[in-house]
C-alpha cells in the first residue's frame, strides 16, 4: 500500500478537508506597463505624514482634499541612465505615486516623483519625474468630471489651481502631448486649460481647446503670471494666484473660489 493511499484513508476516517494544490507563483508584469502601474499602487501608502506630503507643502500645496489619487511609496525603484553616475544614485528612492485613471476611473498608469530624504525635494537623478502604463487620452484626476472641469500638465499645475478652487474637478495630463489628446467626459459643458508659459504648453492648449470647441464645449485658458502656476503660488502667493484667476473664471465659477 502506497502512503498516499494510507494518507487518503486517514483523511476520510478524520474527516480532513482535502489540502488546496499549490498555487503557482504571480508572474511578474512587463516594465512599464498599466499592470506593473497597478502593482505599484497597491503597494504605495496613504499620503498623509509622508515625505511625499512634506515635499507638497514645500511647493506650496498644503490642501490635499480630495487628493486620493495621490500616495507614497518609501523605496520605489529608479532605474539609472547614462546622465546618473552611480555614486549620485541607488536603486530605490522614495516617491511621489499618483494614479493614471480613464473615465471609468480604471487605473491605466502611474506617475513617479523621486524624493531625497534629506530635503523633500526632488530625489538628485537626472529623470525626477517619470510615467509608466498606459497615458494617451488618461490622466491623474482629482474629483469627477460632471460639467465643468479644469485640466493641465503638470500633476503640480493642477493641485496649485486647487488651492484656490478645490471644489472644482481636474486632471493633469503630465505632458503637453498627453495634454493635447486628453479625453473628456461625455456632457461637459465648460473646459477651463492651464496652460503652462512656453511653445510646447501654448500648442497643447491650443489643440485641446479646438477639440472640446469642436465637441460642443466652450474652452478657456487659464494663463500663469510666470512659467506655470505652481511658480505663481510659490512666488507670489496665494492671494495673487487669487487675483490672477478671478478674472479669468467665468462669472457663475467664481463662486468656487476659497475665500482670503
């Protein structure tokens, strides 16, 4: 009689549960892909009492309401090139992850922000910033889209402007070309685009403003009294920032504006 036949027996006579078959291990998912973007998420930490939120509060973000697209990851992976000489470099830093989302709210990516420990700025690698997964169309939202919403570049340009009007929904697009081919939720009825201060930043506002005119939409841009309007909030602060969007907000948008 074999052992696994007396094993059999025994399972019976006790009343034993049959022993799950081993499960085979996850594979892993291709770099850089919407999947591996998934993964990250997962694995990244609430913002709060981070060094991802102290890097925040140092480029004048403090109110991160409704900022659940935001988290931390402590030791992300960085991946060196040939501009990071290794003894600037390690193979992890802590980051900044914001989640890449479609319409639908499904994460199609993920965007990294190296930190150095040391300061809360940026980690010192030659690429900071860099996006993984699926982008074209997608974006790092901040509240839902019903008929008005604020879209922009940078993930920093965006959450400045919503120190001033947190109430209203956006998306940043992470790079002018992204920005260009942003896709926008069905019965908007008004775009506000921030558009950063140089040529790349005017040909993407430009090209998203024809299309949502194109689509029915009435389009507007919003422009920065420096490069871009993280610059504004640092430089010259909130109350001016303030100003600066008081005349350039529709007269029914005003009212989403945080008080002095």
């Amino acid at each position: 009689v074999e052992f696994r036949e007396v094993a059999e027996e025994a399972r019976r006579f006790l009343s034993l549960p049959r022993p799950e078959p081993p499960t085979a291990p996850r594979p892993s998912a291709p770099r850089g892909s919407p999947e591996a973007a998934r993964r990250l998420w997962a694995m990244a930490e609430p913002l709060a009492g981070t060094l991802a939120e102290t890097y925040l509060h140092v480029r004048g973000i403090k109110d991160l309401r409704g900022s659940e697209a935001l988290r931390f990851h402590p030791r992300c992976w960085y991946r060196g090139d040939d501009d990071d000489s290794r003894d600037r470099t390690r193979d992890a830093w802590p980051a900044l992850i914001a989640a890449v989302t479609a319409l639908d709210g499904t994460i199609t990516g993920a965007h990294r922000t190296w930190l150095d420990p040391a300061s809360a700025c940026k980690a010192p690698v030659s690429t900071p910033r860099r996006a993984m997964g699926l982008l074209l169309g997608n974006a790092v939202r901040f509240g839902r889209a019903v008929d008005v919403m604020m879209a922009g570049e940078g993930l920093e340009t965006i959450l400045s402007l919503r120190q001033i009007v947190p109430s209203m929904p956006a998306a940043a697009a992470l790079s002018a070309n992204h920005l260009a081919a942003l896709e926008l939720p069905a019965g908007l009825r008004r775009l506000y685009v921030a558009r950063d201060a140089d040529a790349a930043g005017e040909m993407a506002a430009t090209a998203l403003t024809d299309r949502a005119r194109a689509a029915g939409v009435e389009a507007l841009t919003l422009v920065p009294a420096l490069d871009d309007f993280n610059e504004d909030l640092r430089r010259l602060g909130a109350e001016m920032l303030r100003n600066g969007l008081c005349t350039q907000l529709a007269a029914d948008d005003r009212r989403r504006m945080r008080s002095a």
